[in-house]
C-alpha cells in the first residue's frame, strides 16, 4: 500500500470545495453511508440529508460499504479529475460506524485520493483518532454559535456516549465539543472548513466572531450559507444574497471565504468542460 501522505497545500489546491481554482479543476464523490444523526438542529427535518452540508433539499439512498466501494471504482475510472471522496450524511458522519468501514477500504485501494468528511462536530475529539488511521485529511465543521445562549436556540438535543442531552445542556455539550474538535483536527494537520448556516435573528450576532476564532486558530475557509426554513425554523425568512454575500465580505479578512461553490446538488460527478472549454463543476456524486 501506498503510504504517500500529500502537504496540506497541495490538498487544498486540489480540494474542489477549498479552492476557486481546484473547484473549476476537479471533483469529488460524495457517498451516502451515514444514515444516523446524533443531534437536532433547529432547521433539519430530517427528511432530507444533513442540511450543514448538502443543503438542497435532497434525499440520498444510502449504500452499504461494499455499494460505496463499487461506485469510487466506477466513477473514477470514468473519470479522472475525481480528487475527493467524501462523507457527508445524510445524517453525522461520525454517528455511524459505516463511515469508518468505508473510508478504510477506499483508503486501502485509492490510497492517493483525499478522504474528506463533513460533521456536525459532536464526536470529533472522540473520533479523531480513527479519522487520521482511515486517512482523513480533511474536514468540514458546521459551527453555528459561539455562545450557549444562541446555541440553545439551534440545537435542542444531543446524543453524546449513550445518552440525550436536551436544551441548555445540550447546547453546551455541542459547543464545548465542536471547538474541542476543531482544534483537535487542525492539531493533527487536516485541512479544516468551518461551515456556518446564516439564521436570521438566531445567530447573525455570533457570525463574525465563529470567523475570528475559526481563522484565528488555524481553519483554512469558512462557508456561510443561507437558511432553508424548514422544520422548527420553517417560519423565518432566509436571508437574501446580497446579506449573506455582504457577512461574506466582512468576514474574507478574518478566514478565506467560500464563495464560488453554487450549492449545485449535481448527482454528476466531477467535472464537465463543454466544448468551448469552460469548467463547470459538479462536485456531487450521490
Ligand atoms: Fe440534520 Fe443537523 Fe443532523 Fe445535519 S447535523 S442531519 S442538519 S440534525
């Protein structure tokens, strides 16, 4: 097997959701495994995939470790500018133990593509560990509040070493342990992206310091996405563009902000150059 382990900066410019130029260049497989979740956020119905990440309101069949395998084998041999592998749900990564199951296989056979994860952050520190011997490199963390009291209002329970936690205390554990893990993350060398969804009224005060503290310790970009209502936020208005491009703005000086990613939920995979050699990205592969 090889070992080789690339640089973090060579992982960011070939990560399609952590550079403009890799996004435009190559592409990732996101693959369907994770089908528990371990916490509740106030917008999730949990009729679609994890909205931290995905977002489009799109529901994935989930596949068995063997079906995931089988697909990376495809897909890549189609196609060559597949970079990443990812995880993403529909649920937590890091709440199911299929995660780990496929990761080590695909690590095993594609040791040179990044392995990546996207989680909610709860099991981080615990997990870390197992992460870095499956051959994560990198992450992504959705973080929605620095303090209990907006936390409280986004999160309402948590499932953390076999047992719920609800309200306050659960808000606090979330926090507690997704800073715990996000620090542990960049500590062990992975590329790091914060995702952060834009609540208004709920958490527009708690933006820029997420930004400040992330880039501060060491995250490589933040993405701040909008609000889809839905579920206990279904009543709030989500915010317009030109507000979350504006946070973006104000936030670009304290972490690189994500702007280029269209939010697309291709089931494509990869990259499509039409003939006149323009690059569009489809960076979901489901
Ligand atoms: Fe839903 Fe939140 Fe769990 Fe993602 S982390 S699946 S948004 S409850």
């Amino acid at each position: 097997m090889n070992n080789y382990v690339p640089h973090a900066s060579k992982l960011i410019t070939t990560h399609p959701c952590f550079s403009k130029a890799a996004h435009n260049s190559f592409g990732r497989i996101c693959l369907p495994v994770a089908r528990d979740c371990n916490i509740q956020c106030g917008y999730c119905t949990r009729k679609c995939d994890c909205i931290n990440e995905s977002g489009h309101g799109l529901a994935s069949r989930i596949l068995s470790p063997t079906e995931a395998l089988e697909r990376v084998m495809s897909l890549t041999a189609q196609n060559h500018r597949i970079s990443v592998i990812c995880i993403a749900g529909p649920g937590d990564s890091l709440a199911n133990e299929t995660t780990f199951e496929t990761l080590q296989s695909i690590y095993q056979q594609f040791p040179n593509l990044i392995l990546c994860i996207s989680t909610n952050g709860l099991m981080l520190h615990d997990r870390l560990e197992a992460l870095v011997k499956v051959g994560v490199r990198a992450l992504t963390i959705t973080i929605n509040a620095v303090t209990l009291k907006t936390a409280e209002k986004i999160y309402s329970r948590a499932f953390y070493h076999g047992k719920w936690f609800e309200g306050r205390a659960a808000a606090d554990i979330i926090l507690m342990k997704q800073w715990q893990g996000f620090l542990n993350a960049i500590d062990a060398g992975m590329i790091v992206k914060v995702n952060t969804v834009l609540i208004p009224e709920v958490n527009d005060q708690d933006i820029t310091f997420i930004a400040e503290h992330a880039g501060h310790l060491g995250a490589d970009a933040m993405h701040i996405v909008p609000l889809i209502p839905q579920g206990e936020f279904k009543h709030i208005k989500p915010p317009a563009e030109k507000e979350i491009l504006k946070l973006r703005e104000q936030c670009n000086r304290l972490i690189p902000q994500i702007n280029y990613c269209k939010e697309c939920g291709s089931n494509d995979c990869g990259i499509k150059v039409s003939a006149d050699g323009t690059a569009s990205p489809n960076c979901n592969a489901r």
